[in-house]
C-alpha cells in the first residue's frame, strides 16, 4: 500500500506542476523555485512533516520534498549554532542528494553522448 500511496501522491503533485506549465506563463525554473519555496514553508508551519510521513517517497523525492529538507538543515543549524546556521544548514542537510545528482549525471554524460539542440 506504501507503493500506490507514494505513486498516488507523486502523481497528483505531477499534475499539479503540468497544469502550471499549460495554463500559465510561467518558467519551468519559476516553477522549480515556487515548488521548493512551498516545500519550506509547509515545513516551517509544520504541515508536511505529517504528510510527508503518510505520503512517503510520493512526498519526499519531489522538489517539495527537497525545500522541506532544506527548511529541516536551517532550523537544526540555527537551533544549534546561531545565525551562522542559517547559511550552513540548508548545504548540510541536502548534501548527500545534490552531490548524487551531479555524479549520476556526470556518468550518464559520460555514457551518452550529450548534444546541444539546435
């Protein structure tokens, strides 16, 4: 049931960003940003750690998710270290995520043959 859940949520948080696409003017780089910018804000008023927690994966891996994790590392820093956290936790806490995604893109780059569209 985990699965159909995360598959479910995943695929309501898709279409939402897909009906923003057509029905609005709006840059897919406008939208990542509003996404990850939503993601901590309902992190902050303490709303997606539940629904994250009842979503699973569906809410984690979206750039929701990401924006939440970013929301977590600031607030821990900062409980912990002061104002100099507000400029550390963010990096801290998504690390391991955004240095995966360099590497598995530079292997794919290396497998393929990546070309500029003309």
């Amino acid at each position: 049931m985990d699965y159909v859940k995360a598959f479910v949520v995943g695929g309501i948080i898709c279409a939402i960003v897909q009906i923003l696409m057509e029905k609005t003017k709006l840059m897919p780089g406008r939208i990542m940003v509003m996404l990850v910018c939503t993601g901590a804000l309902l992190g902050a008023v303490g709303i997606y750690g539940p629904f994250s927690k009842w979503a699973g994966a569906g809410a984690n891996v979206p750039l929701l998710g990401f924006g939440n994790v970013l929301w977590k590392g600031v607030k821990e820093a900062v409980d912990s270290e002061g104002f100099i956290g507000l400029f550390k936790g963010g990096f801290k806490a998504c690390a391991v995520g955004v240095s995966a995604a360099l590497i598995f893109s530079y292997i794919a780059a290396l497998i393929t043959k990546p070309r500029l569209k003309s």
